[in-house]
C-alpha cells in the first residue's frame, strides 16, 4: 500500500490558472474571453406573471455586486462575494430581452389543471404541455439563446400534492437532481423538471428550470451570492460559453473522456445505455443513447455484449471525429460497474479499429472503507491510497485547504477507482479524475464527489427516459443539466 495526496488541481481561465472557479471567473475571467464566445446573452422567460416579474427583477439586482455569506467562523473562499453579471467585470456578459420575450401564463389555466386532474403524471403532463406551447413560440419566433421556466411556489405545492399512479417509480436512482439549494429536491420535483427538459429538446433551445423563491432565499437555501454563481455560470454555459478548462499538459496530446451509464425505462421493463462524451480540455460533449441491453438471471448488474460495447464506442468517436475532425491519441472511459471481459474486447476493439494508442477502461464506485486522521476533520480532497496496481482509493470529497474545513455535512465517502486495462500511469489516472469533479458547471463549490463523465452520463440517463425511441434528442450537455 502507498499514500500520497494530489494537490488540488488548477483550472485555465482567460487570463491565468486558478483552483476555484468563483475566483478564477472574478480575477481573470471566463476561459474564452478572447474567443468567439457570449458577451450578450438573450433570455426568454415563460411562467406565471408574478414569477416573471420575480426572477426578472432578481436577475437585474445580480448585475451588481452581491456581498458572500458571512458565519460565525467565516470561509471568505468557500461563501464568496458574486461579482455581479454585467460587461465590465467577472463574466463580462449581459443579459439581454424586451417585452416579446416574456411568456406570461395564465393562474386559471393552472388551477383548471389541477382541478380536472387528481394524478401526479397527468397534472405534469398538462403543465408541462403549458409550457412547452410558450417555448415553442419562442424559439420559431424569437430565437432566444436560453430559456428560463420559471415555477411558482404555488405551482409546486400542487405538484407535491398530486398522488403518483406508480409510488415507485424512479426509486432506484441515487442521483438527485439539484436546485439552487443544498437540499434534495422531491422526487415529484424532479420528474416534472426531467420530463420538461425532455420534450423541450425537440425546439433547439435549453432551457434553465428556476424555482422563483432564488429572489427572496430561505434559510434552508444557499446564500444569495452562491445562487447567482450557480445560476449565470449554468446559463453562460447554456449560452455556448466555456467558464473554464482544465489544464492541457502538452498541447500536442489529445485525451477524450467518457462516461458510461445505464437507465431503466419509466415502465422497469427495459434497460438501455446512455454515453456522455467530454470532448477534451474544454468540457465539450456529445451524448448519445445505446442500444437496450438484457440482464442476465445470474449477474443483475448491466453490462454490454462484446458488439453492443463496440458499436457505442465506435458510434461514439465517430460523433467526436466530427466534431473535432481528429481522433483522440488516448481514450479514457468511466463506469460506476465493473468491466466484464465482454465491455472490455469491444471497446479495446474499438480503440484499436481507430487507431487510439493508449486506453483506460476505469471503474468508479463510492466506496465503504474508510481513512481516519488525527483531530476532527476528515481526510484531506485528493487523498489517494493505493492498495494495488488496479485498486485504488481516492478522496474526492473531504477537508479542502483553501476553503479552510471541511464543506459537506457528512462524514466524506472516499471512491474506489478500479482499472480494467489501462496504458496510462494509475497516478495520473487519479489525477485526472480529481481534476474531472471540478469540470461541472451547475455548481462552483469545486469539490464534487464525482467526476463529470459519471454525473453526465447519470443526468443524461435521467433524461433520456422520458424520450420515446423516436423522439428527438440532443447531442449537447446544455441541454440535460
């Protein structure tokens, strides 16, 4: 066994290299600031009149600066000052619409809803259908860059009311979608927001999902200054913004990153596989849908057959080729399963038919062994134990220097990084996945659990249920997060 600790990793921003991406943002500006990228960013708004009204004054009260969360032990750099969205400072963006932009939906629309229906996947189909009749109109006729759903408080009582025909449905899922607070949004929350964001796609625009409660923050909520972190550097992004990179270690080098993950279909009666594919440094992606697999009797965990495995990878780099008309020189997949020796022929087969020299097939598992130091905190983030040459141990969430204490609420689950073949040093495999859980641009706290081609390939999943087998869907990240 060996210990070692990765210093944190640094992202590239426009004018330099920083750890955190608030600061790297404030002091040196986003990554493509001397790039074609969005200065001005138009916005189309769709809710009922009184959160419009709501989120477009709250919008207009963040161009300025708004002062960081102060405690009894204060953490300047885990509770930062936002420095306000406007074109002079931090983002050096904008925002930007008029009156024909705004969709202002009717109260008694929602409350004929409400009354006619008495079932959860009813009341959400029909609301969503309310607001997928506004987006339509904007993206034929105004073409907006984002749009902004924004959801009354009223709106989600009902919602939280409603008695699902299925309780369990989506019980088996771990992953919890997040609003601008630090609590667990409900399931019901998520299946109308995962259903929105699904049929939205078909009209070319993302849309970003807001509850109107971000203008007056509750205690239970984060501090104001991190709900507009979080929300204008989701919405640069959503723009065909970069807010940061990470770092290229030698520019004549390209590694793709790719995250595997399976879902079940809202009826449990088939599984298929979803793909997040990270470009390269800058966190670009392409997501597609596999093929349905088959569990078998002796092994319910899902795994690919040989040709499935082949077939996804190959379909998979042939997306990236045209994105970036060139093949990676290495590949790196991850996959929260264990790789059989099936997945591994096909995608090594697959690798080899386009000439990649170097692959890592990586499996990534939160993990129940645990490390223990001496005082009260936990293991230092970037704590890597190596047990063996394929088996290693890695904190990605635990005390964090420059925050000054540990951030979370509970006790840290280090992850278990096991390699099923790889060409890479194992050090520096760790090493990328570290710097992978920065790569997230739904949230500036930097210490992430898990690297961006899991928690993509997860989200990815999530959506991808409410689509039919012939229904429209998209190819970029923006449009899942």
């Amino acid at each position: 066994m060996k210990l070692r600790y990765i210093e944190e990793p640094s992202l590239q921003f426009g004018n330099g290299h920083h750890i955190c991406p608030k600061s790297g943002i404030y002091s040196l500006n986003p990554f493509d600031i001397a790039q074609v990228r969005p200065d001005k960013i138009t916005i189309g708004v769709v809710g009922k009149g009184e959160s419009v009204d709501k989120i477009l004054e709250w919008i207009e009260s963040c161009k300025n600066h708004i002062d960081g969360k102060l405690s009894k032990t204060p953490h300047p750099n885990l509770f930062m000052n936002f420095c306000g969205f406007n074109k002079n400072i931090g983002f050096k963006c904008e925002i930007a619409y008029d009156e024909t932009y705004l969709r202002k939906l009717n109260n008694s629309d929602f409350d004929k809803i409400v009354k006619a229906n008495n079932s959860l996947e009813n009341i959400i189909s029909e609301i969503t259908n309310l607001y997928l009749n506004e987006i339509k109109f904007l993206s034929k006729n105004k073409k907006p860059d984002v749009i902004l759903c924004a959801l009354s408080e009223n709106l989600m009582k009902h919602i939280m009311e409603a008695k699902p025909k299925n309780s369990e449905e989506d019980e088996e899922e771990e992953i919890i979608e997040r609003d601008f607070d630090e609590e667990e949004v409900t399931k019901k929350e998520q299946n109308f927001r995962r259903n929105l964001k699904a049929q939205a796609m078909q009209y070319n625009v993302p849309i970003q999902i807001v509850r109107d409660r971000i203008a007056k923050p509750t205690a239970e909520m984060q501090d104001p200054a991190t709900i507009a972190w979080n929300f204008f550097t989701a919405l640069y992004y959503k723009a065909s913004g970069t807010p940061w990179a990470l770092i290229r270690k030698d520019s004549a080098e390209t590694t793709c990153y790719a995250g595997i993950s399976f879902f079940k279909s809202r009826d449990k009666k088939s599984t298929q596989t979803s793909i997040a594919q990270i470009f390269n440094e800058l966190g670009k992606g392409v997501i597609l849908r596999g093929e349905e697999i088959k569990l078998k009797k002796h092994d319910r965990t899902p795994h690919l057959e040989g040709q499935q495995a082949f077939n996804l990878l190959t379909q998979s780099l042939t997306e990236y080729y045209d994105a970036v008309k060139i093949f990676p020189k290495r590949l790196v997949l991850h996959k929260t399963s264990n790789f059989n020796d099936d997945e591994i022929y096909g995608f090594t087969e697959a690798a080899k038919k386009l000439h990649i020299n170097q692959i890592d097939l990586v499996s990534i598992q939160t993990s129940d062994l645990r490390l223990y130091r001496q005082g009260n905190y936990p293991p230092m983030r970037g704590t890597h134990l190596t047990m063996s040459d394929k088996h290693h141990l890695l904190y990605t969430r635990g005390s964090v220097p420059y925050y000054e204490t540990y951030p979370g609420r509970y006790i840290p689950r280090a992850i278990e990084v096991k390699l099923a073949t790889y060409d890479e040093s194992p050090n520096v495999i760790c090493d990328e996945i570290l710097s992978l859980t920065k790569m997230n641009w739904n949230n500036t706290q930097f210490d992430r659990q898990m690297p961006i081609t899991i928690e993509c390939a997860r989200n990815v999943g999530e959506i991808l249920k409410y689509l039919g087998p012939n229904d429209q869907m998209q190819l970029k990240y923006s449009f899942y997060m």
